[in-house]
C-alpha cells in the first residue's frame, strides 16, 4: 500500500492562529514564499482575494474568476501551482514536477478552501517581512 500523506485544513481554533488577511503586507508580493515567481504571483492574487472578502472562509470559483476579471488578472491562471502539480521549466535540460502543499482543497459541493499549508507559508511571509523591516531599521 502506498504512503498516505495526512492533510490539514483550516477547521476549528486553527483559524485564530493566523492574522486575518487585511494584515499581510503584499507591498513586495509573495517572492520566496512559494517557490516560483508564477506561483507567488497566483497566491498573491488570491491573498487579494481574501483580503477583498476579510476573512480565510470558504469560496468558490464563479466568485474567484470575477474577482479575478474585475482585477484584470489573467483567469486561466486561477490558482497556478496551487491545487495541483506544476512544472519548472526554468533550468536547460531539466524539467522539475513540483507537488504543492496542498495549498487549496476542494470540497465535495464545490467550494475550495484555504488550507494550513498555505496558510503557514503567509505566517512564514509575515515573519520574514518584520524581521527585514527591523534590520533595515537598525
């Protein structure tokens, strides 16, 4: 038998371990949160999206794509890298399968939801932007 990998989501008392959305700093973007730049880019839009809604709740594509259209963001690249494996073509000769977190889960009636990987990746965003801004203010 295979290896089961266990998933965590975002149910119960996790919720208020992790700052709202409204209080993430996306002024320099996701850069080396998730580990490439379509990737981040993806995630940072859908940080908007939760910082538009106030809240880590559930959601469903039809309001993620007019999000996404309203915005001007390209909607064929709604959560890249994010639900599924993806493809660094990046290197000459090599061609790398990432598997992500997973980041988003989709629920049986259709809604998808942020998971704790995705979430604790923000913390870790969260963390390295404060400790720069207090270098550079040292």
């Amino acid at each position: 038998m295979g290896k089961r990998t266990k998933v965590f989501v975002l149910y119960g008392s996790y919720r208020n371990t992790i700052p709202p959305p409204g209080a993430i700093d996306l002024s320099d973007g996701l850069s080396d949160t998730f580990g490439k730049k379509e990737v981040e880019q993806e995630a940072c839009h859908l940080m908007e999206f939760f910082q538009m809604k106030g809240e880590w709740g559930f959601f469903d594509l039809d309001s993620l794509k007019q999000f996404y259209k309203d915005r001007g963001y390209r909607t064929d690249r709604m959560l890249y890298g994010l639900i599924c494996p993806w493809f660094d073509e990046g290197k000459p000769l090599v061609t790398t399968i990432h598997i992500p977190g997973p980041y988003i889960l989709m629920l049986s009636d259709g809604r998808l939801m942020a998971t704790n990987h995705f979430l604790n990746r923000l913390k870790k965003h969260v963390v390295k932007v404060v400790e720069e801004r207090a270098r550079k203010s040292a």
